[in-house]
C-alpha cells in the first residue's frame, strides 16, 4: 500500500514540479518573442490587405504560406480519399454511420 502511496505523491509532485519549470520556459519564451526590435520612426509590416508594399522577407512567407496550404488540400484529399476505402472495407461508406 505505501507504493501506491508514494506512486500518488510523486506523480503530484512531478505534475507540479512540471508546471512551475512550464510556464518559466514559456515566459522567457514568450518575452523573447514579443520583443520589438525595429528602431523608433520605422514603419510597421504592412497589413494583409497591402500586398503591393510587401518587402522580400514578408513576398517569401506569403510564397511559402501559398505552398502550405497546397500541401494542406492534398493531405486532406488523400485522407478523405483513405476514409472512403477504408469504410468499404469495414462495410460502411463514409458518412454512413447509421444514426
């Protein structure tokens, strides 16, 4: 019975040990990100709506955002695509779920 126990207050003391060093990391992370380095007097990254002022950096994010999303409808295509067969295969067709 004391393993229990001492399996019950380690896990507790893990669980909050986790927590503390947690959300230290996340905040030293978190201020790291939100610092601002752009000297005073400078411009602000243009809005989404502004795309003809789009520097080189922010022109190749919105390439690469472009080629994610791509790559996201083709993942998507292929899993509705493997649900399909699959629910032929246990008898069922996607979507048919018998409510």
């Amino acid at each position: 019975m004391s393993q229990q126990d001492n399996f019950g207050s380690g896990f507790l003391v893990g669980t909050l040990f986790g927590g503390i060093v947690g959300g230290i990391v996340g905040a030293v992370v978190a201020s790291r990100l939100n610092r601002t380095d752009v000297p005073e007097g400078d411009e602000l990254p243009p809005a989404s709506g502004d795309r003809d002022r789009l520097g080189p950096d922010e022109a190749e994010m919105e390439v690469a955002r472009r080629g994610l999303e791509d790559k996201i409808a083709q993942l998507n295509t292929a899993i509705d695509d493997v649900r399909q067969r699959l629910g032929g295969v246990n008898g069922h067709s996607y979507g048919d779920r018998g409510e």
